[in-house]
C-alpha cells in the first residue's frame, strides 16, 4: 500500500482482507484519518491489494477507482472478478464509484497523478505517475528484484508480450523513484525494469518458466493466508483449486493428481516453503489472518449488489 499525503490524501491498494485494521493504524500513524481519505486506486484487483476496500468503503464512505475492465467486473458481481474463485482467495463485496482510463489524471491537491494502463500481470492494470517528481507506482508489473506473476489462463496467452510492452512505455519515462507492490522502493528503476524485461523475454522461449513461477508465488500465499496446510490435506485442498487444476493440465501436461507431488518438491527445493511437523509452511515473513475472518471466505460468488451501499 502507498498512501500519498497532500491536500486529498489518496491510498493507493488496501492490502489483504484481514489485515485492514492495521491499515487503518498505519493511516493514522502517518497523520490521516480513514475518514479523511480523499479516494482509494487499486492498481489491479487481486485480495492483497482490494482486500481492505470493503471496511473503508463501508464505514468511511471512501471512494474507489480502477481501471474500467476491472471495475466492470466487480460492479456486476462477475464470478471471476479478482481471479478470487480460481486462485481461492477471499474478497469481500466493494464498488468501484470511478471508472480509469489511459490518460486520466488523479489530483492530490498539490499533485497530478497520470493514470497508465500497463496490462500484463492483469488486463486492467494500471501504474500512476507524478511527472515533476518523477515518481512512479508501478503495482505488480514488476518490483525490484522480481516480476509480477502471470496468469495465462485468465489474463491471457499474450501476458507477456503485454508485460514487455507496459516496460516499454514505462522505459521512456524519466523515473527517480519507483514503488511497486511489494517489496522496497526502487532508487535506481530503470535497472529494475531493464531486469524485468530481460527475464520476461528470456520467459518467451521457456514458457515453463512463466508456469512455474506463477504456481510458486500462488501456493505459497495460499499457505500464508491458511497458516499452512497439514501434509495429509495438501493433495484434496490442490485438486479442488482452478489454478492447479489448469496449469497441470495445460501447461505441464500431467493429471492433477502427477502434479501434486512434483509441485510439492518444487516449493522445497527452491526454498519457497518447507515442513514443520507434517505441516507445509510458507518461509516468506508473514502475519496469519485471523481463522474467524478466512472461515467467512467470501467469493464474489457470494457478494449481494444490496452490500454495496455506504454510509
């Protein structure tokens, strides 16, 4: 989350459902008010960046832009809005009240922010930058030492040449400081983008590679968000998940059930979790939602356009 302090105090993403309490802390901590927050951007909607929109919403009547795609989907309760049904990841019901466009400006007051559609992580992704500063917030397009994940089944085949092409675009900027969605600020961006797009290209020939780092980054926020899963419930919790089900079928070929030892040796090996007492564990940093809020887990399947009214 980045929240920008000036006249219209602006928070741009909401983290992770459960954890909008401590948003609403860290606002505060910073010398804003929920109540005073001018608007909420959501860069792209998946939980880790929507997930706090709900709460701030409803019991400040903050208002929410995204890029026009996206919002489409979640204003009609569409089962797919933010991927959440398939990557099972629970969002609770929000509206967007602004639609975004390429182009369209955002004032802070002393700021103008230009909204720039740069799709590939998802298809209404969006970065913003400030032009005197030269400060750009580039979501999960890429971060300073890695790059978003893609999703090639919901987003699409060409995931990656759309990625090259927002790097492009974002090359052509001049950028002193850049903020992605996870991870530090980057004080020297257009080596980071320079790198993302090396790896996105080298992904063009190796198309595994996009796979496999997709199921990666997936697993282990699924691990993170349930705690971890013991060893003996892993393979059925796998097999009733979209994602799994689509990338052992369509990219590695194999039958569900082939996939999920292989996935489980790849999540060892490359150190993105590991066992603790017959429970598989996430080594990422990470503080557990609390069991009562996941045990809700709300799906857009769920979300009742009634909910969508505000204080």
């Amino acid at each position: 989350m980045i929240l920008i302090k000036d006249q219209l105090p602006i928070l741009i993403d909401t983290g992770f459902g459960s954890d909008v309490k401590d948003t609403e802390l860290l606002i505060k901590e910073k010398g804003v008010s929920p109540e005073e927050l001018h608007l909420i951007v959501n860069t792209h909607y998946h939980s880790d960046h929507v997930g706090g929109n709900y709460q701030l919403q409803k019991n400040y009547g903050v208002k929410i832009a995204a890029h026009k795609w996206e919002a489409d989907l979640i204003n009609s309760c569409d089962t797919e809005a933010c991927g959440s049904e398939w990557l099972d990841q629970p969002v609770e019901p929000y509206r967007v009240d602004l639609r975004l466009l390429d182009n369209d400006e955002i004032n802070t007051g002393r700021r103008t922010f230009n909204v720039l559609h740069t799709p590939g992580h998802t298809l209404g992704h969006i970065s913003l930058y400030e032009p005197e500063e030269e400060i750009l917030i580039c979501g999960d397009l890429f971060h300073k030492n890695d790059i978003g994940w893609l999703n090639i089944f919901r987003e699409g085949v060409s995931s990656i040449q759309q990625s090259l092409e927002s790097l492009d675009r974002l090359s052509m900027l001049r950028i002193q400081q850049a903020y992605s969605g996870h991870g530090p600020q980057m004080e020297n961006p257009l080596a980071a983008i320079d790198a993302a797009r090396k790896r996105f290209e080298k992904w063009l020939s190796m198309p595994d590679k996009v796979s496999w780092h997709a199921c990666k980054r997936i697993f282990s926020f699924t691990l993170i968000i349930k705690n971890g899963l013991a060893k003996e419930d892993i393979g059925n919790y796998l097999l009733k998940c979209g994602w799994f089900q689509d990338f052992a079928r369509y990219s590695f070929q194999l039958q569900p059930e082939e996939f999920i030892q292989i996935l489980l040796d790849e999540m060892i090996r490359s150190g993105a979790a590991s066992w603790h007492n017959n429970y598989l564990i996430a080594n990422a940093p990470y503080q557990a939602p609390q069991e009562k809020w996941m045990n809700k887990n709300i799906k857009p399947k769920d979300w009742n356009p009634i909910t969508f009214s505000h204080k």
